[in-house]
C-alpha cells in the first residue's frame, strides 16, 4: 500500500517535471519574445516612477534626490490651496469632457460614413485625406490656423474686412479658445482614430446586412441595429483607454494655443507643471501636480474598467 | 521632453534679445593690432606651463545664424594657446533657462555657462557656482576689468562673495527708430526731439499703417507692433509708467500700482488698437515675428538697437529693389507730464559662473582663458577672428574681411559668452570712421533719456515675489491686454491693480522696501 502510494508519488513528480520541461521548451521562445517589451516597461515606465518620491522632497538639483529635505504632502496642500486650482480644474475637466465626448465620436462616425461609400478609389482618398493630419505636428497646425485666423494679416481675416465684414479675434477671444483646439483635435485625430473602427467593421458578417436587405431594413436602420452593436465592444475599450488619459490633455497643443487674453479657459494642469517645473524651476511641486493627475487617471480607468464589466462588457483587463 | 522643449521655445521667444553690443566710453578707439599691445596683455602664456591637457564644457545662448563647430578655428587656437579642449554647448536661446535646470537636475551642467538674473539667485545658495573673491585677484587684468568693489559686482551677490562675473555694458540699449524714406514719401518731416510727442508717434504710426507707406498698394504695413511688453515701453515710459519700480515719495513702488498713469497709457492704446494703428497680433506676435516685420517692409517705427539699422535697410533692398530704406534714430516720444525715457538695460546680467564641482586646475585654466580674453589681445581675437583666416590687410594696407568671417561668426562667443566690460565689442578692425562715428551718437541719443529700474536686482530678495510674481504679473498683464482690445473697460485697470496688490503685492511692495534697507 505505502508502497504503491510511494510509486504514484514518484511517477507523478516525474511527469510533472517532465511536462514542466516540454512546456519550457515550447513556450521559452515566447517568453523570450516578451522580454524586450517587458524590459522596455521596467525600464522607461516602472523605473522613473520612484522618481516620484521627489513630490514629498524639497528637491535640489545641487543637493541631489537622496539629501533634499523631506516635507511630507506639503506641495499637494499647496496644490489644492493654490487659488488658482478650482480654475485649473475647471478647464481641464472642460477641455477633457469635450473632447471625450464630442471629439470621440467622428471616428466612430467617419468610420461608419466611409464604410458606406462603394467607389473604393473615392473612399481610399477620403480617408488618406482625413488621416494625413495625424502626421502633421501641432507646431504646424496652430502655425497654420495663425496664418489663416490672425487678426492683422490673417488670410480670412483680410478677406472678411475686405468683404465689409468685421474681423474676428479668434485666436485671442476666450470664446473660441474651446472651440478652436476641439475642431484642431478633430482635424487631427479623427481620420486615424477611423482606421480601428473601420477594421472592425469590414469584420462583421455580411450576411447580416443581406438579412436586414430582404426585410426591408434601411440604410440607416442597418446602421442602427447592425453596424453600431456590433462595434460595440472596440467602442467601449477605447473609450476605457481614453479616460486614462481623461486627464491628459496634451501639452504641446495648449500651449502653442495659449496667450495672455486666453489664460482664464486655457490654463490647465500640463501649462501649469511646465510653468512651475520648467519656468521657476520648482521640480518638486511640479511632480506633485502630475502626481496628482496620474492618480486622477488611475481611478478614471478603473472605476470605467468596472463599470464595463458590471454592464456585462468585455473591458480592457 | 526634447520635442516639448522646442515647442515650448516657440512659445517663449518674446523677451530675450539680450545682450547685444556695445558700450561706453574708452572702449570705442580701435582695437590695436594683435602684437601690438605688451601693456596689457598679462603673463597667461609665459606663466603657466598648463602641462595637462583638460577639457572644459562651456554654454552658451544660441539665437541663430551659423553655428560654431568644436573645430572652429578660434576654438582650436584657444585649445592650443591654453591646452585645453574645449566643448560648446550652444543652446537656443529662448529655451537656454529651462535647459540649465534640466542639466542642473540631471547633473550635467557645463564647467563655465551664462545665467540669468532669476537663477543665478536661486542657484547662489545651493552652491552651485564657485566664490570667486578669492580666485579673482590671483588673475591681474581680470580683477583690474571687474574690480571686486564695482558696483555690478555686489549688485546680485550676498555680502563679500562673488559668484559670477556680471555683464557691464549698455546703460541704454534700445530707442525708437524710425523709416525716414517712409516719412519722406508721405510728406511727413522727420520730427526733432523737442516734437515727439506721442501724439506725433500716433500721427507717424497712423500714416504708416493707413497711407500705404511702401507704395505697394496694399494697406498691408503696420502702425505700431510689439510682441508681450518690449516694443512699446519707450510709449510706456512717456506715460510715467515706471521701468518695473520706481521711487515716489521715499518708497519704492511697483508699476503696478500706478493706476493713473496705466489709464493714460491704455486710453492710447486702446485708441491705436481700435484704429488700427497698433498691430491687432500684438498679444501674439513672438520676437522673431517683430523682426520678420522690419526685415519685410511692414514696420516703419519701432523700438530697437541701431546695430540691426544696416541690416535691415539691407535686407530690404534686396527684397523690394525699388525702395530706398533709411532708418534714422529719434529720442523717445514724450508724453502728456512731459516724461521720457528708454529702459535701462539690466545691471550686472546675465552673469557667467563657474561650476562649482570644477576642480582647481579647470578653474585655473577657465580664469587663464579669462583673464588672456579681457585683454585687448584677446578682446582683438574673441571678436575679429583668426588673422589670415577670418580677416586680413588688403592690398590698401587696410583691414578686411575673408570669406570665412561671415560663415563662421568668429565673433560668437565674445558676443553671446563673455566680453570685457564695455560696449566696443560691434567694433572691427576694419570699422571707418563714419561707423564709429554713428554708434557714438547713437549711443549718446539712447543714454540721453535713461528709465531706470528703482528696484534692478531687488525683487529677487523678496520671498513673495519669487513665489508670487511671475502668475501675479500675468493676471495683470492680461487685464492690461484685455483692456486694450476693448473686452474689459480702463476702469478695470482699477481692480486689476487692487487684485495685484491683495494676492500678495503689498507683501511684495514691503519685502522690496526693506531689502533697500538692508542693502
């Protein structure tokens, strides 16, 4: 009895290490594919955030990271006493939700718009034409959009006084500063972020759009009822994705937007951090502020990511 | 980073010209010839044997143009006089701050660089820069150039030390400037200085924008431009508003408070900009853009340095061959009190340092190069070049220039580095007569009407303004702008004003007080 128990024991270490073996040997070339992008993460992505802890520092370039004083959460009760935080808040959260709702949705509709055009060559200049933007860099576009919009020399501008119109202040008026950088976000990103959807598109079964046919379902109700569900899981992940970087509005374009007469809707966390960090050198609050940011994010993300799954959708983890 | 960087340089450019040219007194005779000049010149090459062979990072501002390689021939001959090996950085000049404190955090500053005001007080403190008292005086013409007692030598530095070698040049860099063929095609006459009014400005901007100066037919030129402040402080200053701080009453107070003078002030703006006078961009134009302007035939009046005169009466010509460009310099406007004034330059800035973490031998060899560069021999080479190679005699017995000199801008690093004391350094061996003529009278017209800073180097002692100042001014700045385009009335200059001095300027206003105390 002991005896037989002792030879199972045996056979069955054998065939686990055994097994365990032939595994390795299969799977060892795919880890090995993992590696670089899992060093690449630890690296560029894991290791810079213990640069973190220079948020709880009085940091010294001069001093370096380890002697620099420790000041506990002094820099995020100066984050959120600062006076101007509630207006910081603001427009972020008002840029973030524009472009989370309303500049999220034309690539869903570009997509669906392309999707409908039958001449292949027209529909494959269209959507080149839409998605050269992406490779154009803000510099560019807000350059662009001066040349067009300034109110001395700007093209539409002489053309309008020379029509008998007034000229618009559209770079420097508070008013258009929202709109401006939404339609600029759009101009840019929409034509690429189609491409997702459009691949997903040509996925979904034809014969389902033959089924709608021969019930009489119109274009439109075939949108509705065929194409729109079935899109509905890449809408929602992508949707998760975006709110991670809800918070995130991107720099570069800000600031290239921002001027004196705009400050109040364009000042945002980023132009802030960069003021503070860069301009008056202060790294310390700097990293609390985008601290601060990542954390918001963080908990964007997940609480969407539950949401997801609680609605009975895949979501992104 | 590096893409958010440049960007973030376009963005900046509005302040930082800098440093141009130029200079008073002695220093406009012409440099004397290269062997000529034993008096001076100290003993760097017969006293040190500089055996080892040591390498020296260096910075400087870049604001474009050619570039200097490592091989430049200036930099080889320096590397073979000194034994060193040199290495520049050359950083673009509206982004040169934010690089330091990007090199500071990454522990890659240079072993000898340019700071400006702002962070050679922060970095004074952290020990950033090497005490120079006591390495000053072992170097003969360097302590003779920057006495330690002179007064831009204590300006931003604590009691008895000295952390950097400060700029003594300009008093007075900039005063307006003016289009005369432009005056002359409109009928108009140059004005005396006595008849500069600002109206007489306006009336001169508003032909300019209206008339069609250029006669191209299109009314296309500009009244009056200017990017965030620069362009138009010698308007600023006819109204009194003062050049940041100035004295009243025994105390000093900051412009911001001058709520009378500010209404004078935007009551014309607002006219021009209504008017179209004043360049409806002016929120938006960068300096780059500004120059753009006067190179291209669209601004006739403007505040600069005549240095640029030439250039930009070039520059036209070439571009529209029909013109015949004449630059003339006035006085600055005078306003409504009868005041007048062009902005001091700042005192004692920027302020070269020496990296702390440099050890003696780098130190000797970096103050070698110094106190050789302060000298009229190397003054004579740091800005004229290589003899043979950037300049040479001609067949007239006369000085002139090669090929090589426009290329490779021997004159860089004297320029955008380190200079001696003084403002000769746009003087060439080859500069006439006339030349050296115009730039005494310029200068004599810029330095008439100083507007100084009551307060220059003062703020910075002032904990509220460090912390406060800079999102402080901008709130104001953007209710100036806002009244001027007409989206907020002048009266709101008003609580602009009481906005600034509640957040903290009164904190500011008493902190600057007492440093002038404690000075």
């Amino acid at each position: 009895m002991n005896q037989i128990a002792q030879q199972t024991q045996n056979n069955r270490k054998i065939d686990h290490s055994v097994l365990r073996k032939k595994y390795l040997q299969r799977a060892l070339p795919f880890y090995l594919m993992i590696l670089p992008g899992l060093i690449y993460f630890l690296v560029f992505r894991y290791g810079p955030m213990f640069g973190l802890f220079i948020a709880f520092k009085k940091y010294s370039p001069f001093r370096g990271v380890w002697k620099s004083e420790w000041v506990g959460i002094e820099h995020f009760v100066r984050l959120f006493s600062e006076r101007d935080f509630m207006l910081l808040l603001k427009n972020t959260l008002y840029l973030s939700l524009l472009d989370t709702f309303i500049g999220f949705s034309f690539p869903i509709i570009i997509a669906i718009l392309l999707n409908e055009v039958r001449n292949k060559y027209f529909k494959n200049s269209i959507q080149t034409i839409l998605y050269a933007p992406h490779f154009l860099s803000w510099v560019i576009i807000v350059g662009i959009t001066m040349l067009f919009f300034r109110t001395q020399d700007g093209g539409i501008n002489v053309m309008l006084e020379a029509m008998g119109f007034s000229r618009i202040n559209v770079m420097t008026n508070p008013n258009y500063f929202r709109f401006v950088w939404l339609f600029q976000n759009i101009w840019q990103g929409a034509g690429w972020g189609a491409i997702i959807y459009l691949a997903s598109i040509a996925s979904i079964d034809p014969a389902l759009y033959e089924a709608a046919k021969v019930d009489g379902a119109s274009k439109l109700r075939q949108i509705w009822s065929i194409t729109l569900p079935s899109l509905k899981t890449v809408i929602l992940i992508m949707f998760i994705l975006r709110l991670g970087s809800f918070i995130d509005l991107g720099f570069e374009h800000i600031f290239l937007l921002q001027n004196p007469l705009n400050l109040q809707v364009s000042d945002v966390f980023e132009t802030y951090v960069y003021r503070q960090g860069l301009v008056q050198g202060d790294f310390s609050y700097a990293t609390a502020v985008g601290l601060f940011k990542s954390v918001v994010g963080l908990v964007m993300v997940v609480s969407a990511n539950a949401i997801a799954k609680r609605l009975g959708e895949e979501g992104v983890y | 980073l590096k893409q958010f960087m440049k960007t973030a340089v376009i963005g900046l450019l509005a302040f930082s010209f800098v440093t141009g040219c130029s200079s008073r007194g002695d220093g406009n005779s012409n440099p004397p010839d290269a062997s000529a000049s034993p008096a001076t010149t100290n003993p760097s090459s017969a006293v040190a044997k500089n055996e080892k062979k040591i390498q020296i990072r260096i910075a400087a501002k870049f604001w474009g143009g050619p570039k200097w390689a490592d091989d430049h021939p200036t930099i080889k001959f320096l590397n073979e006089k000194f034994n060193v090996d040199i290495k520049l950085d050359l950083i673009n000049g509206p982004e040169y701050d934010e690089k330091l404190k990007v090199m500071a955090a990454s522990g890659s500053l240079p072993d000898f660089y340019p700071v400006d005001t702002s962070t050679y007080l922060a970095w004074q403190s952290e020990g950033a820069f090497l005490e120079l008292t006591d390495w000053l005086p072992k170097y003969p013409n360097l302590i003779a150039a920057y006495p330690l007692e002179h007064e831009a030598m204590k300006v931003l530095n604590p009691k008895g030390k000295v952390y950097g070698i400060p700029e003594v040049s300009w008093i007075v860099r900039d005063t307006v400037q003016i289009r005369k063929d432009w005056l002359d095609k409109l009928g108009m006459k140059v004005p005396t200085a006595e008849e500069f009014t600002v109206d007489k400005f306006y009336e001169i901007a508003k032909a300019f924008a209206k008339q069609d100066p250029d006669g191209n037919g299109l009314n296309d030129t500009i009244g009056f431009a200017g990017g965030y402040a620069i362009e138009n402080l010698a308007l600023r200053n006819a109204f009194g508003i003062a050049n940041e701080w100035m004295k009243k009453d025994g105390k000093l107070i900051p412009h911001q408070t001058q709520v009378e003078e500010y209404t004078a002030f935007l009551t014309f703006m607002k006219k021009a900009y209504d008017e179209g006078v004043l360049d409806r961009d002016f929120v938006l134009r960068k300096s780059t853009e500004l120059n753009e302007m006067k190179y291209s035939n669209k601004l006739g009046i403007f505040s600069y340095h005549n240095n640029y005169k030439l250039d930009i009466e070039d520059a036209v010509k070439k571009t529209f061959p029909n013109t015949n460009p004449k630059i003339v310099v006035m006085a600055p406007p005078i306003g409504p009190n009868g005041n007048r004034g062009n902005n001091n330059s700042s005192f004692g800035t920027p302020n070269r340092v020496i990296n702390a973490k440099a050890d003696k031998e780098k130190i000797d060899r970096i103050l070698q190069i110094l106190n050789w560069w302060v000298t009229d021999e190397g003054s004579q080479i740091m800005k004229n070049g290589i003899e043979g190679i950037h300049y040479k005699k001609g067949t007239d017995g006369k000085w002139q220039i090669t090929d090589r000199w426009e290329p490779e801008v021997p004159r860089f690093l004297n320029s955008n580095l380190f200079k001696r004391p003084g403002t000769d350094f746009n003087l060439y061996l080859w500069t006439d007569e006339a030349e050296l003529n115009r730039h005494k009278e310029y200068t004599a017209i810029a330095e008439k009407y100083p507007w100084p800073n009551a307060a220059m180097g003062l703020e910075n002692y002032s904990k509220t303004a460090i912390a406060k100042s800079a999102s402080l001014n901008a709130k104001f700045q953007e209710a100036v702008f806002k009244i001027i385009v007409g989206d907020q009335p002048i009266d709101s200059i008003k609580q602009a004003s009481s906005a600034w001095l509640a957040n903290g300027g009164d904190q500011i206003i008493k902190e600057i007080n007492e440093a002038v105390k404690n000075k």
